[in-house]
C-alpha cells in the first residue's frame, strides 16, 4: 500500500536520525513536523526550527508547551541562515532535516518559500549532514511562485554527483490539483 507524502517523509526521516542527533526543520510551520522530530531524538537530542514568520514561531512554541517539549531551538530566520546557527563542530554531525516548501497554511499566502533561499539552505545542510543522513522537502507547488521553486529544485538536485548522493522523488501523478511531493536527499 503507498503511503501518503507526509507520511512518507516522516518514515525516511525514521530511518535515518537517531536519538541524541541535532536535527534542522527549515520551515516550522504550524509545529508538526518540529514536534515530530523533537520526539525522533529524545532529550538529548535538539531541533533547531526556523521560520521567517513570527505566527509559526508562536503556532510552534504553542504545540510544543503543550507537549511540554523542550528539546527545540527556534529560530526567527529564514532557513538559508543556517550556517549562522552552525559551526565546525557541527560537521557531519546533522541526523536530518525537513522542510514542508511553499506557504504557511492560514496566513499570508504571498509569504512563500523561494527557490534560491531553499537552494542555499539544502546546500548548507549538505556540510553539516552525517554521512546516510536525509534531508527531505515536501514539496507543496500549487500555489504562485510554487511551480518556479519546484523546477529550479528539480533542475538543481539532478545535478547533485551520484556517487556523493541519492535523489528520491515520491509523488502520486494521477491527482488533481498539483499534488505535493516529496524529495529526499541522502549523502554517501
């Protein structure tokens, strides 16, 4: 039986980070997938989340209280500033990220991920990320600017070396309506 995308996405990131890793969510949206991999690396573990916008910083901050959840650093900043978050010592030592691409559900549907943001920070992500480690982005391109940001990420991932990493695209053709997607990148 196929699994549905987020779904799906959580299952590779399952796979993948371990407690007690650092782990980025690029975009924290209304918190779901920050709490989801908060409980993925126990409390030894840490989350670092961002989001340009303060209605998800508070959206996450909120479900996360009422988790009593306290293994979660967000971040006010767009996620192409993550190496401002990490250094050196952070080297190979990322377990995984996520990012859900395109808008925050209820808000401003103008304020949207864009392709070069998104690129710099999976780029980044890449030097920090431990060898075997994902990072998945669910991609969400029906919306203005959606189609821009999925196309430059496609063209931008088929260049990426095979030897160094494995690109997956996991997505249903057959829906209406510019179903999401996901892609998933892991490092050799």
């Amino acid at each position: 039986m196929f699994k549905k995308i987020i779904p799906y996405a959580h299952e590779l990131l399952e796979n993948s980070i371990k407690p007690g890793e650092i782990v980025i969510d690029g975009t924290c949206g209304n918190g779901k997938d920050t709490l989801f991999l908060s409980k993925l690396v126990g409390n030894h573990g840490k989350v670092l989340a961002f989001d340009i916008q303060q209605q998800a910083i508070t959206n996450t901050r909120n479900l996360l209280i009422a988790q009593n959840i306290n293994n979660v650093e967000l971040i006010h900043d767009g996620h192409q500033c993550i190496d401002n978050y990490l250094d050196e010592e952070h080297k190979e030592q990322v377990g995984g990220a996520i990012f859900n691409l395109g808008y925050l559900p209820g808000s401003d549907k103008k304020i949207i991920t864009t392709p070069n943001k998104t690129i710099k920070a999976i780029d980044t992500i890449m030097k920090y990320i431990k060898p075997d480690g994902l990072i998945v982005l669910v991609v969400y391109h029906g919306h203005t600017g959606g189609d821009i940001e999925k196309e430059k990420l496609l063209q931008h991932l088929r260049n990426f070396d095979q030897k160094k990493y494995q690109v997956l695209q996991y997505g249903f053709i057959n829906q209406r309506n510019n179903p999401p997607f996901v892609l998933a990148i892991e490092k050799a």
